[in-house]
C-alpha cells in the first residue's frame, strides 16, 4: 500500500474486510517502512517551517495526516502507551489487532465529530485536591496522535531553545544541567524567579489556540470543543485543552513558546534596541522551562520583578496567569525546588540534591508498598515492587549530590 494512501473509503464499516482478514493486515504491517515514511514528511514539514513556507507546510501535513503509514503508527501509538486500558465514554479499547486495523482503517477528517470526554479525577502528590482528568474515546485518541505527528515538527522547529519538557530527546536532566549553567558560576545571577501558572492546561485560549496553531482549524475545533461527561451530566469546554489528550502537551508547549523572546528582546538589547557585545545579558536573565514550570534568574531583584510582569502580560494574551501565591522572587543563597531538587548555594557553591518534597513522596510510596498492598504479597513480590520504586527514584537523581538522600532511604528501609 502506498504510504501516501487516503483510507477515506473505508469510513463505512460495512465496507471494510472480516476480522480474520483485518488481523492478518495489521500483523503483516511494516512497521519500519511506515516509521521512515512518516519520518520523511515529518523532515519536510520541518524545512518548510524554518523557511516559513507556510502553505507548504499546510499541503505536507495533509499528506501525513491522509497517510495510511501515519494512521496505523497513531494507532499503534494509543494502544501501547499507559491508558490503553482506560476507555472512554463509549467504553470501548481496540484490545485485538483486528480492532486496531478496522481503526486505522476509519480514521477520517470528513464529518469526523469528537464525542466527549470521560471526566475522572486523578490524586496530586502531597495535596487533598484532586486534579481533573480528560479522557477521550480511543478514535478522537487515535485521530490526536494522527494530527500530532503532522503538528509536532512545527513545534520542535518553532520551540524555545530553552523548553524542555514534553519534548522528543530532552528531558528534566537537560533542564537541571541548564539551571546549572546558569547559577554555579561566581559571576552567576543572584535571584530567582519562580514562576507557576494557574491551571495551565484547563485555561488556555480557544481562540488564542484557533488562530495561532498550524493545524486544521476544524479538527483542532473538535479536539478543544468537545466538552466532558461526568456523573452522567454533559459539560462544555470553553477553555483549556484537556489532561489526558495525547495532543494537548503540544498545543501548551506552542502557546508558552515565546516567553524565552518576549525575555530576551527586554533584556539583552541596550536602549537604542543593538546588541552590545560588551554588556550582552548583563540583567543575566535566562529562562528555563518544563511544561508549565518555569524559573528566570537575575542579576538583581528588580530585574526579576520586571521580568515577572513582562511574563504576566505574556500569558494574559494566552488566556493564563500566574499563581500570586507560588510565584516567588527567592534569593539564589536561600535556595529554590524544581523538577524535584532543590539548588542552593551554599559558600558560592552551587549544590543540587532532592528536595524534602521527592524524598517525602518516596517514602510515604514505600510505606504504602510495605504497609499497605505488601500484605497481601509474596516476600519475593515485596522486594520486585521495592526495587522497582527504588530503582526508578535513584536513576531519576543519580545525577545530583544524592548520597545523603540514598543512605537516608537505606536507613529507613531497614529500620
């Protein structure tokens, strides 16, 4: 089948092959040539972004978004991740390979509609409150992971230098080694901005997201306009993109896109707007960014609290704001928590290790491991589940001064 091959025919399931023949379809798919075929467009769609050929980018993503390869990887994609057993409001989960081709096979943007979400409230670490979760049916799953592979390359193109979270290749060490950089040198800024946005994924723009994605308009209308059932009762989004979509770490890592230029352009130019090479940075701002997370260092604490109102402004044209009660200016001796570290200097000395925070969660995790659900299992299972959590945790921060955090937990263990 040619990679570029529209399956728009087989929207009626009438009309497509019996379940023994869907089987031996999916089973016999070429997993690596669809990979290299979508990784071509993919490529095109990023050149055409850097040199701002926007119509070409429009033409490449509908190719992709219609291609037969990219419709059975966004599929194979929803029923291999996580939530692949968490059905939507259709209760349904394409669990055989003849449920994923017929799928793949009636994945469409013609009349497509997306039906609500299943609204279920997940727990945050350390807090009462309860974080509401979206959980949409495994098509509009499929048909987001479809539009995220065409939307993702624009992204990548078009991303923060300095963005790290939710994206191909990077990670929260990336962002650790950053904030590293910027702070462990004597000439490093003093303070600190620590910034957080109030509900950033349940409050982002429609309209702002409408008018600046590069996507469909009207599938991106389906994905944000879908609204939620819960407790039976039907609500309207008119705000946010959901938690739990496959596509909405995207569309908030592109509406925060920009706040490392709206930074820059304040503060790296000097009052007649040139770059002087001689006092390049010399606010010593620099922004780092995870998700929705962030931190903007400063030479003085002035400079941080304008920093902090240019953001303001920023994320008010997106429909966000910052938290007043957790967006703090800390001085770089007192220390600050990111990522689950916590840097402080101590002498002039930059010393990065777990936070009380990430040590307090592992050990109430473990207690429940022990104490909890390790009563009704096997002294061999116990020990498989404990290194599973210990294991994961010390990977996470072997990279820090974590030593006195891991002979803390050896000590707690064992107690």
């Amino acid at each position: 089948m040619n990679g570029n091959c529209s399956t728009t025919g087989h929207k009626n399931p009438e009309r497509l092959p019996d379940a023994a023949a869907l089987e031996h379809q999916w089973k016999s798919i070429d997993w690596k040539k669809a990979e290299t075929e979508v990784n071509g467009l993919q490529a095109r769609i990023a050149k055409a972004t850097q040199e701002k050929k926007w119509n070409t980018v429009k033409r490449l993503q509908y190719l992709l978004t219609h291609s037969y390869y990219a419709k059975v990887l966004a599929v194979r994609k929803v029923t291999t991740n996580k939530g692949k057993k968490t059905p939507g409001v259709d209760s349904e989960l394409w669990s055989t390979p003849a449920a994923k081709m017929r799928g793949a096979l009636t994945l469409t943007d013609k009349g497509y509609k997306a039906k609500p979400l299943r609204r279920v409230f997940i727990e945050k670490k350390g807090k009462k409150a309860k974080r509401p979760l979206g959980i949409p049916c495994m098509y509009d799953r499929a048909m987001q992971a479809l539009y995220a592979q065409a939307l993702d390359p624009v992204s990548e193109t078009t991303a923060d230098t300095k963005s790290f979270g939710f994206r191909k290749g990077r990670c929260a060490q990336d962002a650790c080694e950053y904030i590293f950089t910027a702070l462990s040198r004597s000439f490093s800024p003093q303070w600190v901005l620590e910034g957080d946005i109030k509900g950033c994924f349940d409050h982002i723009s429609h309209d702002w997201l409408i008018e600046h994605i590069p996507m469909d308009k009207s599938v991106l209308k389906q994905f944000l306009k879908a609204g939620f059932v819960f407790q039976r009762e039907l609500f309207p989004t008119d705000e946010g993109t959901p938690q739990g979509g496959v596509i909405s770490p995207i569309l908030a890592n592109m509406a925060l896109d920009g706040m490392q230029k709206v930074l820059s352009d304040r503060f790296h130019t000097n009052r007649l707007g040139r770059v002087d090479i001689r006092f390049k940075n010399a606010h010593k701002v620099n922004l780092v960014r995870y998700a929705d997370d962030f931190i903007v260092t400063a030479a003085t604490k002035e400079i941080a609290e304008e920093a902090k109102e240019i953001i303001r402004d920023f994320l008010q044209a997106r429909g966000l704001e910052l938290s007043e009660e957790k967006t703090v200016i800390t001085h770089i001796d007192d220390g600050f928590d990111m990522l689950g570290w916590t840097f402080r200097k101590f002498k002039g000395k930059l010393i990065v290790k777990p936070s009380k925070k990430a040590l307090k969660a592992l050990k109430s995790a473990l207690s429940e491991t022990i104490l909890g659900r390790g009563k009704a299992w096997k002294q061999e299972i116990l020990i498989e589940k404990l290194n599973q959590q210990i294991r994961g945790w010390t990977n996470y921060h072997q990279s820090v001064c974590a030593s006195e955090a891991f002979a803390h937990i050896d000590y707690i263990l064992c107690e």
